[in-house]
C-alpha cells in the first residue's frame, strides 16, 4: 500500500482506502460535485432515506471492484496475471490502479437528480459522454497524467468507466477484462448500487449475498481470450442479484409515484434551462458541472413567477394521479397500440396528462456472456440456471396520469380506446 494513503467511512462498505492520486482524483471538482447529485432522483418524496448521493456510490464501486480483483488474483495467481497479459507484479499493480480510477469515476458524468431527467441531454447524448469528457479534459485528465507511481492511459480508464457504448473495446483483454469487473451484468456497480439503495430505502428486494458472489468469482477461457466466470457454488448468488435488480425496478426505481415525479422535474428543469441553454443540459463543461440539485432545489422553492408554479406538484404534492395503467397483456395483439393510445390522450386532454412507459432489460446476459465452471467444466449459466431462463425479458410499465380532477375522465377515456381496439382486433 503506498504511504499516502486516507479512509473514507462508507456505511455499506465500512473504510474505504485511497491512495494519493485517488485523493487527488476525489477532491477535485467534478467529483465532489457528486455529493451534490442525488443518487435516486425524487425517490426521497416515496423514501425520506433516499437523499444518498452519487459521491458515495462512486466509493463504494471502486472498493467491490478492487474486492473482485484481489479475489482473482488470490485464485489464479501468476496464471491469472499472464492471461491478462501483466507480465510483473508492477504491470498488475497498475491494472489494479486503473480498474481503481475508472470505477471511481464511471458515474462522474451525471446531471442534476441523476437519472430522473436524463431527456433533457440533447441529440442522444447521455451521462456517460459527460464521464467520458470529464476524464479526457480538464482537472482529472490533470490528476491522471500527475500519477508519480504509474503511466496512466487516459482511454484505458474511460473504457472501464464507461464500457463499449462510447468507447471501441480495446485490443488489451486485460483493460476489456477490468471493464467487466465494473459495468458487467455481475459488475461492482450494480452490485454496489442495489445494496447501497435498499440500505437507504429502507427495503429489502435488493439484498443479496454479495460477499458470496465476489468470492466465487473466476476466470474461464472463451473463444481464445480469458473471460470473467461464476464457480457452481456461486450460481444463486448471481440468480439473486438478477431478481434482486429485477424487483428493484419494478418496487421502487419504476414505482408509479416514483416515476411522475421524475416527470414534473423535467419539467421544472427544462423551463429553468429554457433562457440560458435552450431547455436542455449545457454542452460546454464548465457550465454543466456547475449545475447540481441544490441550485435546482433551490429555485424550486422559490415564489415567484414561473417558478412556483411550475414547481407546484413537487413542493406541495400535488403530482398528477395515475388514471390508468397499461398492462402488457392488454398489448399482446397489438403491439403498437400504447403509441397510438399516447398520441390520442395527448390531443384529448393536453397539458392535463402526462404518459410515460419506462422500459429496461431484466438483464443484457447472451449466451457465452457468463460461464459456470464445475469441476472443469463450463456451462453457460442461460443454460445452468432454471431461474434466469424464467425471468421476463424485459420491465415495461406503461402509464397515464392526469390532474386530480380529471383523473376519473382520463381513466375512461382510456378504457374506451383499449376496448375500442380490442374490439376491431377481434373482427
């Protein structure tokens, strides 16, 4: 361990250790920007407890990434350190370093409220072009390129902050490899956010048996390079984790509340942007990474013109009511009939509604994504485990909500098109 080191305290984690460049890395700008930046949005309107940040989730994904390594290491040994292609106890060292770095900062990039109102990025953009341009320019491309220990390539700790969306996967099996260890599907940012979540939530659909998982962790040989395994004895805690993600979603992240909520800070946040940046998220860094919760906050609170009452449904709750809820089956004739129901409400009733249909994977898993080796041999877990091949593919929820006082109006208006459709289906 080198000799400048700090403890960060983490209530899910215990100490965190840094060292000096990681320090360094956690007292600039962008980053401690991230303790300004709420980790579930308006969750705390639901769960007073979520006021968690992404400040210490960033900490907490680093220390289980680390676990995971060291784990690997322990296992393999030098064969492990030669399939990577780290030749020297220095060269493993500094894989280690960078795994460090790009999972400290795989969330550097987020705006104001994190996710909830990620619309407002413009032309397709996302978070992760942000985590992307902070790392290559500016103060910690600055810090990085200090690294007194180390040579630290930029473009190897942006893959394992960011993956394959941004960033061509490098020829280095070994960098491809540390970037699972984050974002992979067993990667310690899920891991680290799901337990993070529900300790703060106070609830338990995502509590797993973590520590089992990052001790089962291995490493298996697929198609010629070394690839990221599960032991047998790890199998239900990886099927844990995947139902874990999977009711966390459908109890809380995509909780109807949760989600209209999330709908009337958009637009708050957008009618706030509308003078200085057109209504959507500023391009330029300097004025990106000056935006954080507590200005949105604060002008929320305001009394003046428009402010109080664009802001009205979150400060006095007096969000619009779900007037009906889409259920999948009601869609399994005709897929494309929530496009058409959007459009047809939104003529009907205006400004009065809003319709949302948030969607994710259950998981991104594709057959030879996650091996399980058992006595020597290996099984793709889509085939081993009965679990994950129940699992419905996708979380979809497809909502309407209305003003209180049309609520009831709404809901049959709604009613009438499903059945209406139902009905020309059926002739």
């Amino acid at each position: 361990m080198p000799r400048n080191w700090n403890e960060v305290r983490d209530p899910v984690h215990d100490f965190v250790v840094l060292d000096e460049l990681e320090r360094q890395v956690v007292d600039s700008t962008p980053f401690q920007r991230l303790k300004r930046i709420k980790q579930l949005s308006t969750t705390h309107y639901l769960y007073p407890g979520a006021m968690h940040t992404r400040f210490e989730h960033s900490v907490g994904t680093m220390h289980l990434a680390t676990i995971a390594f060291d784990t690997l290491v322990a296992k393999g040994g030098s064969g492990f350190l030669a399939a990577m292609g780290w030749s020297t106890e220095r060269e493993a060292e500094r894989a280690r370093q960078i795994l460090r770095l790009g999972a400290l900062l795989h969330d550097v990039g987020h705006s104001p409220f994190s996710h909830g109102p990620e619309a407002l990025f413009r032309d397709g953009a996302r978070h992760e072009n942000y985590t992307k341009r902070l790392i290559e320019e500016g103060e910690i491309q600055s810090v990085l390129a200090g690294s007194r220990l180390f040579s630290i390539p930029v473009e190897d700790v942006v893959y394992v902050a960011v993956g394959p969306r941004l960033q061509t996967p490098p020829k280095d099996v070994g960098i491809r490899f540390l970037g699972e260890l984050v974002f992979g599907d067993l990667g310690a940012d899920r891991i680290d956010y799901l337990n993070r979540d529900s300790l703060h939530l106070g609830v338990q659909y995502g509590r797993f048996d973590y520590a089992r998982l990052l001790n089962t962790l291995t490493v298996t040989e697929h198609h010629g390079d070394p690839v990221l395994a599960i032991e047998a004895g790890g199998v239900h805690a990886a099927e844990s984790l995947l139902l874990a993600r999977y009711f966390m979603f459908t109890q809380v992240y995509y909780h109807p509340i949760r989600v209209i909520y999330d709908r009337h800070l958009t637009d708050f946040i957008k009618a706030y942007l509308e003078e200085r940046h057109g209504g959507y998220f500023p391009a330029e860094l300097p004025a990106y990474i000056a935006l954080t919760d507590v200005e949105i906050e604060e002008v929320m609170q305001r009394d003046s013109e428009p402010w109080a009452r664009i802001s009205e449904p979150l400060r006095r709750r007096t969000h619009y009511r779900l007037a009906r809820e889409v259920h999948p089956d009601e869609l399994a004739a005709n897929p494309a009939l929530f496009d058409k129901l959007e459009e047809s409400v939104v003529n009907e009733f205006g400004n009065d509604v809003r319709v949302d249909a948030p969607t994710k994977e259950t998981h991104s898993l594709k057959t030879g994504d996650l091996l399980v080796v058992d006595d020597g041999e290996v099984v793709d877990i889509l085939v081993r485990s009965e679990l994950i091949q129940r699992l419905p593919p996708t979380i979809w929820r497809g909502r309407v909500y209305a003003k209180k006082e049309r609520e009831e109006e709404v809901s049959k208006f709604v009613d009438s098109l499903i059945k209406s459709q139902e009905s020309s289906d059926a002739e």
